[in-house]
C-alpha cells in the first residue's frame, strides 16, 4: 500500500516535472498564447481592484523604505541642483538660439516634434513581476485602448520600457531595466550613439554600450534615444526622450570596453502612472 | 491532510489570492531596495501542512498562474515552485515540526533555493545583458524577509485547512508519578 502511494506520488511529480519542460518549449520566445490571455482578461479587472485597494498599505511601507533613503539622497539632490540651475541657464540659452535656427532654416520636423506624432494613453501599474530577472510590469490599458506591442512607454521622467504584450483589457511593459531590452540611444551634445542596456540585478544603473570610442562622454551628459531610420528600418522610440544621465564614463572604459555607466531618469522600482506612446509611424 | 472538493477549492483560492497579492501589493512595495516574494514561502507552507504531492501540485499551478498572469514564458516558475513544494513536503512527511520556528526557516531555506533555481533557468536560458553583484543582496534579503513572512503565513494557511488536518496528537504535560500520601 505504501509503495502504490510512493510509485504514484513519483509518477505525479514527473509528469509535472514533464509538463513544466513541455510548456517552456513550446511557449519560451513565443509572445502571448490563448491561455495567458484568457487569464489576463478574467483576471486583468480583479487586478485593477485589488491594486487600488492596496495603494494606501503599499504607500505606508514605501514611506518606511523612502525614510531610510531621505538622508543619502538630500545630500545627492543638493549637488544635483547646482549642476541642474547651471544646466538650465545653458538651457535657456540653447533654446532661444534653437528657434532662431529653425526660423532660418525652416526646420518643421525637429526631434522633439516627432513625439506629437504618437497618441499618448495613459495607464496605471497594476502589478509588477517578483523576479529582477525578468523586469516587467502589468499596466491596465490594452489593444481596447489602442495600446500595441512594440509601443514605447514613458513616464514623466523618461522612458520606461517597451509593451511586450498587449491584451485587451491590459498590457505588458518590458522595462528597460529587463535583461532582453537594448535602446539606440545618443548622448547630449557631443552626439555619440550607442545601445543602452541594462545590468540585470541593479536597476539604478544601465550600460551605455558600443559606443564610438574616439568620441569621448562625460559625466553629467544627458542620453536621449536616437530614434534612427534607414532604409525600411526604424528604432521603435521616437528621437529625443530622455533616458538617463551619465554618471561614470572613464577614459579606460570608453576605450576599452567602449561603455560608459549611465542612470536612468525614470524611477522604475517605484512606477504608478505611465504613458504608452500609441500610433506613431513604424516600418 | 483529507483532500475532499472544498478542501481543493480551499487551496486554490489560497494560490490566487498569493499570486494576486503577490503582484498587487509585495512586488510594487521595497523595504532596504528589495521586494518581498511570498509564493515560494505560501508554497512551501501548504506543503508542510499537506504533503509533496500537494506540495508539488500547488507549486506548479501558482507558478502556472503566476506566469500566465505576467505573460511570460510558461514552465519556469511552475518548475520552481513545484521543485521546493515537493522538497518541503518530503520533509514534513520524514520529520516531526515540533518547533515553531521550523515553518519560517523552511521558508526561507527555500525561498533562497528558489531564487536560485530562477537564476539558474535564466542563465540555461540565456541572459542578453551583464548580471550585477546587487542580484545576490535581492536573493538573501528576499529569503530573509521569508523567514519573518513564512509564520504568519503558516498560521494563516493551517487555520483556513484547519478542517483538513489530521488531528495533531497534543503535546500533554505529563506528570510525575508520585506516590501515594508522600
């Protein structure tokens, strides 16, 4: 009798064990399937409630967790708001010869113009996977929105990833900060290009790779994505978005390794609202 | 533990509502930069009080679940789960848990196998970017927090199976034998 019941429990679990094996190679690298988006629509509304009703206990433990940072990032402000004032004057002035540029060369389509050519449709996070291996979030609108895969999501700081997946009643952001996500990108103003890439693990830090290495970065130096277009082919972000800023690009590094260290304007560990860039002109 | 229809559906809630929870509210919220995860300890504690075949059923549909609901890859995290459901199981079924604390170090002992389980499926996987040294602090700050989550989530799971249990033989003070007039 007990050896029935130990011969029947092996035989469970290996067929579970098989039946994990089984789903991974038929759904790994294949997008959404039939199941997960029956899921997603049953549950996506649940989702939703459940989200809302926490907000307020997610908001008291992240008051505890934000205390503890207060020291450490008051000093880190007040050095970034000297850089920043200086910043802006330089701003301002770049702006004001910026339009008399335009005026004279009759510039229509700027960079930061591109943008107005995406319908923006704000969502809210809904949920947020556990694991930092796969950096992904729920956001609560869907296809119903107009929301399609491949569509850049920002928030107010920067970009925030890509949608992965989109079902009718929600969606699916790959954050920049997941290990798949590469972003063309160029930093401000020398101009250099490169691909922004995560470091799995550390989501305050993302790599600034291929970059030209004759053509140095420096700390402090905004990076933007390079929304580039050749022949059919096109970056899925538009040109201009702010991503992040450099924070250490050593000589040796650019050199060698041809990367520079960059931080990430928007806050991905603590994301509410964000905006999926919908429409837009896309290869 | 008697499994009868209720019971089942009792379990099954119980998963949806870890996984729902889980997304809603323990991933969006960061204590020290780290996340708690309570689906490997909720695993882990329904084996306990059910055994490694439920152990190994419940991992598998939360991980199933769990991935559906996050449109992933499905099989990696029904692979985890079902792995450390099974592994708390057998050690219910070969060991007495005379000790409180047993339940919160099982939890923990097997979130961190989880999370390493996780790692190793993602390396066997592949991993198109450079892996930080952070990951390591994520994998034993989210273990730790199991260990303070894995008690409260036992007593909840075995109050709501409560009906299901087979009676635990309750531990008598025994007194010492005296003789009679002394």
């Amino acid at each position: 009798m007990y050896r029935k019941q130990v011969r029947r429990r092996r035989a469970v679990l290996a067929l579970l064990i098989v039946g994990s094996f089984a789903l991974l190679t038929i759904t790994y690298g294949q997008g959404s399937n039939g199941l997960q988006r029956g899921v997603s629509t049953i549950f996506s509304p649940v989702q939703g409630v459940a989200d809302r009703a926490l907000k307020p206990a997610r908001d008291l433990v992240d008051w505890f967790d934000e205390t503890f940072d207060a020291k450490g990032e008051n000093s880190r402000l007040k050095s970034d708001l000297v850089k920043v004032r200086a910043q802006a004057v330089a701003g301002q002035e770049a702006m004001q010869e910026n339009a008399q540029l335009r005026k004279l060369v009759e510039l229509d389509q700027g960079p930061v113009l591109a943008v107005s050519a995406y319908k923006p449709v704000t969502g809210r996070v809904i949920a947020r996977s556990p694991t930092l291996w796969r950096s992904s979030v729920t956001i609560d609108v869907g296809s119903g929105d107009g929301v399609n895969v491949d569509d850049p999501v920002i928030s107010g700081d920067g970009v925030v990833g890509r949608i992965a997946a989109a079902e009718p009643g929600s969606s699916q952001v790959m954050l920049l900060t997941d290990h798949a996500s590469a972003i063309s990108a160029k930093v401000l103003p020398a101009g250099v290009q490169g691909v922004v890439k995560p470091e799995v693990g550390d989501p305050e830090h993302l790599i600034l790779d291929f970059i030209d290495s004759t053509k140095l970065v420096h700390g402090g130096q905004t990076v933007v994505t390079a929304g580039w277009r050749a022949q059919g082919l096109a970056s899925l972000f538009p040109p201009g978005l702010p991503l992040g800023e450099v924070t250490k690009a050593s000589i040796v590094d650019q050199e060698a390794k041809e990367q520079a260290d960059i931080r990430p304007f928007a806050d991905i560990r603590n994301l509410d609202l964000v905006q999926v860039l919908t429409g837009g002109s896309r290869p | 533990m008697i499994l009868t229809p209720k019971i089942v559906a009792r379990i099954a809630a119980i998963g949806l509502i870890g996984v729902l929870l889980q997304l809603s509210f323990f991933s969006q919220v960061e204590l020290f930069h780290v996340s708690p995860d309570i689906l490997p300890a909720l695993v882990v504690c329904l084996a306990l009080l059910g055994g490694s075949l439920t152990g190994a059923v419940a991992g598998f549909s939360v991980g199933l679940f769990l991935d559906c609901l996050l449109v992933e890859a499905l099989g990696v995290s029904s692979l985890v789960l079902l792995s450390i459901g099974y592994m708390a199981g057998l050690f219910r079924e070969r060991f007495e848990i005379h000790n409180s604390l047993v339940p919160a170090l099982l939890c923990m002992g097997l979130t961190l196998a989880a999370e390493l389980g996780f790692a190793t499926i993602q390396f066997l996987l592949g991993i198109d970017a450079p892996v930080s040294l952070l990951i390591v602090r994520d994998m034993l700050l989210k273990s730790v927090y199991a260990f303070f989550l894995g008690w409260p989530i036992y007593l909840l799971v075995r109050r709501l199976l409560r009906p299901a249990l087979v009676e635990e033989p309750k531990l008598r003070r025994r007194r010492q034998p005296r003789v009679l007039g002394a």
